[in-house]
C-alpha cells in the first residue's frame, strides 16, 4: 500500500523513531533563499506505518522542531528540541510521542547524552560549550561545568566504578590548557572534583570507552598515549619501540583488550592495527598497512570491518605494493588470509582465480546514514552472513563493482548481483530484501529466504519511485520494511509500508532448524572453540521470529596457534616468537627487587579472550619467577616529579629499600634500615637556599652503590641535550656543547660536573672544553638554570692514549627502516656490536660503535685498548693493529650480519676497505677523528633534541613547592655504557 504523508515541498529533512508498533516522523522544510528552517511537521502512526496522524497542533502549531530523542532504557520518554534560532525550550511525552509537555531552557542545546541505565539522567551540552545534568529527562538542568570539550564528555560505565552518577569530561583551563576530570552529575566543584590523570592533556583527546580511558599529552612535538584500565592509574601504552606514532584511533574496546589503528612515522595513507593485553598497555602487531581515507568532514575511515555475530572476525584492506587486497582474520588478528574468490559468476560460467595472485576484494564502508546501505553488512542475530560489495581479481577496485554473499562466515563467497544493491536482514536474516542502487527511478525490489542462493523479484510500487532510504524493522518478530522516496523532483515525500508476514503460514518449529559449524577452511576450533549455530533449513518456508542463538560452545585443546607473540617478539618464518632487535627479555627482572617475583615471558600471550584449555597452554604461559638477587648497581636520585629544585622549608622525600645512607649536603645525614615497609620514605626540610649535594647510598650483602643528586632552589625550560664526541685521547681538550629546547628561554646559567669533582665549573656559555688525565669512562654533567628550571643531561665518553677508527656501512635496506632517532641508533649500535663479536670472537672490551645521525646509515667503529698491568705501548699498538686486520677481514667477507626483523637481513660492511688503521696512535691524529665525529653530531641535532622531549619531561618546580625525591635502582651493565649514541 502506498501512502502519502505530507504536501510539504521535497526539500524537508526527515527524523524516524520506531518502537513496536509506532513510528514518529520529524521533517523539516530548510529555505535555501532565507538559510534557515522555515517549517516543520511531526507524525505519528500507530499501526507501523499503515496511517499516520499530524501532531502539529499538540506541540505547537509556530513551534520549529529540530532533533527528536529518544530515552535508550524506555522508549516511551520522548523528547523533542526546538529550533535554537527561534526559541530554546524542549516537549516531553512519556506516551511513545502521544502527548507533550514544553519546557522553557535558559541554554541552548547542541547535543544530549542518556544515561545507560538511569532513564531520567541526561547531560545537554549547550552551544556556549557548557555541560548540564538533569534527573528529571529534562524537566529541571543544573550547570555542570563550563569550558568543555565538544563531545569529550562521558558517562561512568556500570560496574567499573561503584557510584554510577560519575560525569567524565574533558575541561579548558583559564590559560587554555586541556584537563581530564571527573564529578558527580549535581556537583563539579574545584573542591569535590577529581583529576585522574596528572597534569594537562591534548585538547580533544579523553575517550572513556568500556573498561579504558584514554588520553594523550604531546611532548617535543610527538604524541603519548595513556591508558587507565578499570580506572587505575594511567600507563603509558607501549608499543613496539620504533612505531612512533604520529596517529592513533581505538577502534574497539570489547572483551577486554584494545583494537587499535597507528599511523606510524613513515605510513601517509596507511594504518597499522595493533592489539593490546587485557589492561590496554602492551601492544602488539595484528596487520600492516591498512588503507584509510578520509570521509566529507575531514575524518579518518580505516578499512576494517568487524564481523557482527562472530567473535575475533574481521576484515581488512591491507596495501601491498600499490595494491590493496581484502584480508580476513578469525583469530583478532593472530593469522590473515586473502578471500577466495567465487567458483562460478553469476551466470553460470568458472571463475578462473588462483589464490594469492587472484582474489576476492570487498569494500569495507558502513554507511553513517540509517537508511541507506553501506558497502557492506552482517547482524548479531545472522551469524556467518555477510553481504558486501567488490570485485574478483589482483587488487581492489573502484569500478566494476558486483554484490557478494557468504552464508559461512567468509569462507566462501557467492555473487548475487552485478550492480551495487542496498541488502535489508528482515526475520533475523530469515529474509534478505535487495533494492538497487540507482539514480532512476525503479518499482522493483528482490528477496531472498535461503541466505541470497536464490533472489525473487517483487514489485513494491505500481508507478516507479526515486528512492531514497529504506527502513528496517525494529523488532525482533516483525517483517515489515518501509521504503521511502519521491515520485519526481517537485513531488511530496511518498513512504511506501511493506509488509511480508502473508508470505509465511506458520512459526519456525525446533525441526525446521540445522547445526551450523563455524570454522576457518575447515578448521572447527575458532578462538579456542567450537562453535554450532541453528540455521533454518533452506527448503523450509517459516517465520523465525526471535533468533534462537548459538546451539553449543565446546572449548578446544590449546595449540601454538592460540597464542601471539607477546610484547618484544617477533614471529620468524619458522614459526616461532623470537625476541625483537631492540627488546631486551631479561630487562623484566631488573625491575623487580629480591624477595618478589615477576612474570618471565616465554615470548608468547594467548589471544585474548580465547576459550582453550589444557594442551600446550602451561608451556606457553608466563611463568611467576623470583627477582634475582643482585649486587646495587645504576643506583639513581631523582625527583618523583622529575625536577631538580626544592623549597626552603619544604620536604624531600627519599624513596629506598634495604639498607641505606643519605647525606643531605647540609651538614646533616642519617642512616636507615629495613625501609620496605615505609611508603612515606626518607624525608628532609633544608632550611637554608643553595645548591646542595645530596648523596645516598645502598647496600646488600653483595655490595653497595651510592648515587649524587644535586638540588638547587630556583624560566620554561623543556630539555637540555649535552653533546658530545664518542672517544677522546687521553690530556686532549674536548668541546662539550649544551643544545637547548627551546633555543631562546632568556638568561642562562650552565654548571658543569666532570667525572668525581665534587666542585662544579658555573658559566654563562653553552659550550666548555675540558681535558681528561685518566684513561677509561668518564661522565660530564650540565644543569641549565633558567629562572626556577633547572635541566641535566649526563653524557659518558671513552678516554685512550691510542684507538683506531673504522667507518661502516650497511645494505641499503636498512635505510627503510632507519627512524633517524637516537634510541634506534642505540640499539642498532648494540647489535652491530654483538655481530662483530661472534663474528670475529673480539671481547666486548675492545669494540664501541656508534651509529651516525642521517641517512645513508653509517656507524662509526671505534677499537679500543685493554691494558693490563706492565703491558707496554708499543705491545697496545700492535694488538690494535691486529685486531683491526681481523674486523676488517671479516667486514670484507660480509661475515658480520644481523637480522632487523623477520625476513630482513642487514650486512655490516667497512666503508673504507683498508686493512690501515684509519686513525694515528698521535693525540693530534685522535683529536682529528673526535672532530669529524663531533661535526655530524650537529647534522643530526635538531632530530635528536626533538626526540628526547619525548622522553624526559621538564625539571620544572615552581617555587613553594614541595619535593619528594626519589631513589631508584637500576641493573646496568657495565659493558653497555661503551655503546655510544649521538
């Protein structure tokens, strides 16, 4: 039956809401001459769509109306907004939209946001970006907090938190700064208000999503993401260490584990997707390069697709050289595979297609419009059907589109149509309704009832309609769709109701149904389970009505393939999860102190949320393991708000365990013991203003360490970067160069520690030079003092009467992967070194390498004295003699190589094919060879200082500010304080 609903010119907008039987229509006519809606109509119908009824006169004859509500936990609350530009006032009903009440606001709305379960609890956000509360569905608004961030505002999700009036928002300071804060829906106060996470954050940034917050604070020019998991303290996420993010969207946030896209420093149309452990801090890679674009407003669509209905499925466009190919995935991630393609098309005829070169290719756009299709569609109460549209062959394309089906979750794939179609689920997928996508008008739509095998065409009007939406049904047991459109450009809107319950005679009995196995090319134990789903049987003609759901879950025996390499490892092509080149296993016990325990990684994590049991699962699960006991080395005294001032009269606080002295540079120092239990630590008030040196040292029964801190009480300054060369010769004066960020903060005091003086040299220059009398490491301090800032930088340089140098070079496809940072440089530099040792079983002792600012990537090798006692020089010279004959030798031979990452071997060569030592025994010839390495320092500076604000924040402390200061304890070793980074 056709309807007619209204003689308003087409150019009106419409707003549908449905609930069982009643449908409300809200449309708008907008006049493009004046700008502005000039007229607006409500209607309502009762029997789904069959008659309506105009409400004009109940809500207002002159009244605008623009946005229509509806309360998510009772349908029947309703809400209507009028039009801002003529009056700001709201209509309630509690009927499903029968009768109304208006109430006048002092604001004027831009968005609303519902409670989850509290039906009367809403938050208006209003266009002088304020936030409301009301408990009334919007009889009477208090204002919450001004200065908010558009749409950055959020309800406490039920169950994370105890009280479930918690208000989470983002909110501008005066100065214009970013805050995370959270209050109670009646009372945001300073007072009672709570900031989660410390300090500022980007504007725009807080998303609450599930179990998570996130936020993100950028720090010299690059990005760092945080994370709170169940709303404890924020984590930094961590990423592999080289993906240095410039973007990143969450995508999903369910079953307890964060589905991430990162475009990372070298990708500009691409995203990498990472999936996270259970707490959302450790991240690891699921897929590569996957396209994105960007929609009309400007905002970031990643192709991905996840499967509705089943769990861990997703689909993918992934990019491979200039080609973007569809992937899929049943495990969230763990294993991809490219679709196979249909056997026959539609006609008929063999599809010849060999997988890999030849795929099926699907677009993966939903639409953001709810009454037209997008490129593709699967539903909840459907599992394993999915419709979408694409093409058959070596990439994807944008032309030459056809409509494909699967009915076994991906598995295989049929074509239905060969133009793009609109696909409706009616009766829970029982019925499949297909209207073309075409900008002429048609009367025409097809159905299917046996999962798209076969199509029935249907006329659905008697005179042919442009159409421009269609309607669904918002019920689980009805079969009704309405089909809206016009019958010309001048016309009035025309909805057509489309009924299909005449087509059944009966309910679907237990008998009409048959077990369906989801499973991956014949693989049953999807995501540590098998699972049997009901399908109504092809041939059977019956009205599902409500979807009778999964019919078993069966858990299945864990295999290797239930687990993903954990955080730090790689899979290689034999299979297994290998430690990546910058990730360091043993670097997890170092955190822990004796006594405790810590998980030790067997370089593998079971997918989160896969239900496997027994088999290989305890051998592939972290094992609990004691900290190691351990002499105290790497002690370090820091500031827990990493600043380098106290406040006369004001606390430090000193956090230790074990034994432990500290003398705190004023005449005064203690001694404790057994401090484990202590939480508040070491505290201390200076009385008198200076600087002072506070010491403190640590023992067990293995040894002891101590460790300097040197307190000032004093513009904003971000980061000081002490520049210096690698190696140096023994009474040669060395230039040691402070490089600031920002360049220009002011007046400027430098004080300089070198080695153990215990007197620093104070100079009002950024550069110094200095001479060192003993052989072996030294270390050089500056502290920058701008206004009450101070900022180090601490730097180790190796000293030797005699070295040699050697340039080496690499294959170029290690330039693909060079991030021109100065971690990177660092870890490649250690590795270098590793290979040049087993390569050429050297010691460690001998070798320094340092990795050079820029590309083509070059590295410095440095060859290194070791004296023993009595040896003389010239005994020194020959042995560097001969071992640089050997490094070269093997260099020559490509014998020294190393492996960035699966299927990516670099070769180590010498860049200057000389057996020759490339550096004198003379101070002068040594002196030359610290120059030209302190010359690319600078070529890469900037790069480097840029950095580094990533990774130290501001020893800033204003003044009347307390300090608790912080000692730590590091395991380093010794032997790694010789690989040197610029």
């Amino acid at each position: 039956m056709l309807h007619y609903l209204s003689h308003l010119d087409r150019r009106v907008t419409m707003i549908f809401f449905f609930c069982l039987q009643v449908i409300l229509i809200l449309t708008k006519l907008y006049d493009y001459n004046l700008g502005s809606i000039t007229e607006s109509s409500l209607w309502r119908s009762t029997d789904y769509g069959t008659t309506y009824e105009k409400l004009n006169d109940k809500v207002g004859l002159k009244t605008i109306l623009s946005y229509l509500y509806v309360c998510p936990t009772n349908k029947r609350k309703i809400m209507l907004l009028t039009d801002p530009e003529i009056e700001s006032s709201l209509l309630i009903s509690s009927d499903e939209g029968a009768t109304y009440q208006k109430y006048r606001l002092n604001f004027y709305i831009h968005s609303m946001l519902f409670h989850p379960k509290q039906e009367d609890w809403i938050l208006a956000y209003s266009q002088d970006q304020k936030l409301y509360s009301s408990v009334e569905f919007g009889r009477r608004w208090l204002l919450l907090q001004e200065n908010v961030t558009p749409n950055r505002f959020y309800w406490s999700r039920m169950g994370t938190t105890k009280e479930p009036d918690i208000v989470h928002l983002e909110a501008k300071t005066v100065d214009g700064h970013a805050q995370y804060v959270t209050c109670r829906m009646q009372n945001c106060s300073e007072a009672v208000r709570s900031k989660p996470f410390p300090g500022y954050i980007d504007t725009d940034s807080l998303i609450v999503q599930d179990d998570y917050v996130f936020v993100q604070l950028t720090s010299g020019g690059r990005p760092h993401y945080y994370v709170s998991y169940r709303r404890n303290a924020f984590a930094q996420m961590k990423l592999p260490k080289y993906a240095l993010p410039k973007d990143m969207h969450v995508i999903s946030t369910d079953e307890n584990q964060v589905f991430a896209a990162v475009q990372e420093w070298n990708q500009n149309d691409t995203y990498n997707l990472y999936i996270s452990d259970t707490r959302g801090i450790y991240f690891t890679l699921a897929l590569e390069n996957v396209k994105s674009s960007r929609d009309l407003e400007g905002n970031v669509m990643i192709d991905l697709y996840e499967v509705a209905g089943i769990k861990g499925m997703f689909l993918a466009n992934k990019k491979i050289d200039n080609q973007v190919k569809t992937f899929i995935t049943y495990n969230k991630g763990r294993d991809w595979h490219l679709l196979q393609a249909p056997d026959m098309d539609l006609r008929g005829n063999p599809v010849h297609c060999l997988l890999p070169y030849c795929s099926l290719h699907l677009h993966l756009k939903v639409s953001e419009n709810p009454y037209t299709s997008g490129n593709i569609a699967s539903r909840d109460t459907a599992p394993g059907i999915i419709v979408a549209s694409g093409n058959i062959g070596t990439e994807l394309l944008d032309n030459d589109i056809s409509m494909f089906i699967s009915s076994d979750a991906g598995n295989t794939w049929r074509q239905i149509f060969e133009e793009e179609h609109s696909v409706l689920y009616l009766d829970q997928g029982g019925v499949l309704v297909a209207i073309k996508h075409t900008s002429l008008p048609i009367r025409h739509l097809w159905l299917s009832f046996d999962e798209g095998r076969s199509w029935s065409k249907y006329s659905f009007t008697s005179i042919p309609l442009f159409v421009d939406g269609v309607l669904g049904e918002p019920g689980e047991e009805t079969l009704i769709m309405t089909v809206f459109g016009h019958f010309s450009h001048r016309s009035e809107w025309q909805l057509v109701k489309v009924d299909y319950k005449s087509i059944f005679d009966r309910r679907c009995a237990e008998d009409d149904y048959r077990p369906w196995q989801l499973h991956s090319q014949g693989e049953a134990c999807i995501m540590g389970a098998k699972r049997v789903y009901k399908k109504r049987k092809s041939e059977k003609k019956c009205m599902q009505g409500r979807y009778a759901g999964a019919m078993a879950s069966e858990p299945c025996v864990c295999t290797e393939a239930d687990f993903d390499c954990d955080y730090g490892f790689e899979r290689h092509s034999n299979g297994r999860c290998l430690p990546a080149f910058w990730f360091n296993p043993s670097s997890l016990s170092k955190d822990c102190s004796f006594g405790q325990s810590y998980l030790n990684s067997t370089g593998y994590r079971k997918v989160v949320s896969n239900n496997c049991t027994d088999g290989v699962r305890e051998k592939y699960t972290a094992k609990p393991q004691q900290c190691p006991g351990k002499a105290p080395r790497g002690l370090r005294v820091v500031t827990s708000d990493g600043t380098l001032t106290a406040e006369q009269g004001h606390n430090v606080t000193f956090m230790v365990q074990s034994i432990i002295r500290v003398d705190f540079g004023d005449g005064s120092a203690v001694s404790y013991a057994n401090l484990s239990s202590t939480e508040e630590g070491i505290k201390h008030v200076y009385q008198n203003v200076g600087i002072f040196r506070v010491t403190a040292q640590v023992e067990n029964s293995l040894g002891t360490d101590s460790a300097v801190l040197y307190l000032h009480v004093n513009c904003p300054l971000e980061h000081v970067h002490l520049s210096l060369p690698f190696v140096t010769t023994k009474n040669k004066e060395v230039n040691a160069t402070a490089v600031l960020w920002p360049g220009q903060v002011g007046t400027l005091t430098y004080i300089w520690w070198f080695g153990n003086n215990t007197e620093p040299l104070i100079t009002l220059e950024g550069s110094i030079t200095f001479a060192f009398s003993a052989e072996g490491m030294n270390t050089i301090t500056v502290q920058v003092s701008a206004g009450n800032t101070i900022l180090q930088d601490t730097k180790t340089i190796a000293v030797y009467e005699q070295f040699h140098s050697l340039r080496l070079s690499f294959s170029p496809n290690l330039d693909e992967y060079n991030p021109d940072i100065p971690e990177w440089r660092r870890d490649i530099s250690r590795v270098i070194k590793t290979a040049l040792v087993e390569a050429t079983s050297i010691s460690n002792k001998h070798i320094l390498v340092a990795v050079l600012p820029g590309l083509p990537t070059y590295a410095e090798l440095f060859i290194l004295p070791h004296k023993d006692a009595g040896e003389e020089d010239t005994q020194i010279t020959d042995d560097l003699q001969q071992i640089s004959d050997i490094l070269v030798q093997k260099l020559n031979q490509n014998s020294v190589q190393f492996d960035l990452k699966p299927g990516v071997k670099i070769f180590v060569h010498a860049a200057h094919l000389s057996a020759a030592p490339l550096t004198d025994v003379t101070p002068s010839h040594s002196g030359s060879a610290m120059l030209m390495l302190l010359s690319v320092v600078f070529v890469g500076l900037a790069v480097f200082v840029i950095y580094k604000f990533k990774r130290y924040g501001s020893f800033l402390l204003p003044c009347h500010s307390s300090v608790r200061v912080v000692v730590q304890m590091l395991q380093l070793n010794p032997m790694e304080l010789i690989t040197c980074v610029i």
